[in-house]
C-alpha cells in the first residue's frame, strides 16, 4: 500500500517539473513547452486516478 501512496505523489513531483520546464522554455521553444505543459496535465490527471484507484483497492479489502 506504501508504494502505491509514494507513486501517487511522484506524479504530483513530475507534474511540477514538466511544469517548470515549460516555464523555462516558454520564450525560447514554444513548441516544447507545449509538449511539457500536456506532460503537466497528463501528470495532474494520473495523480488523481490513481488516487482514486488506492480508494477502491483499500475499499475493497
């Protein structure tokens, strides 16, 4: 249960990052912030269904 807690908040660490790079890039490369930024949100949505996926799987035990 602990390493599905810990990968739930590494999405959350490599949202940030995603995020951050497209920040530094965004005046520069246009295009790959693009791409770092669908990272972001690709990220943000894994987090929250794997949260949601933890909640069932305790649920259900």
């Amino acid at each position: 249960m602990k390493i599905l807690k810990f990968f739930q908040y590494a999405y959350i660490i490599f949202a940030a990052l995603f995020f951050w790079d497209a920040i530094t890039k965004w005046s520069t490369d246009r295009n790959r912030a693009y791409i770092s930024l669908l990272f972001t949100a690709l990220a943000i949505f894994m987090f929250f269904f794997r949260k949601r996926f933890r909640k069932k799987f305790e649920n259900r035990n």
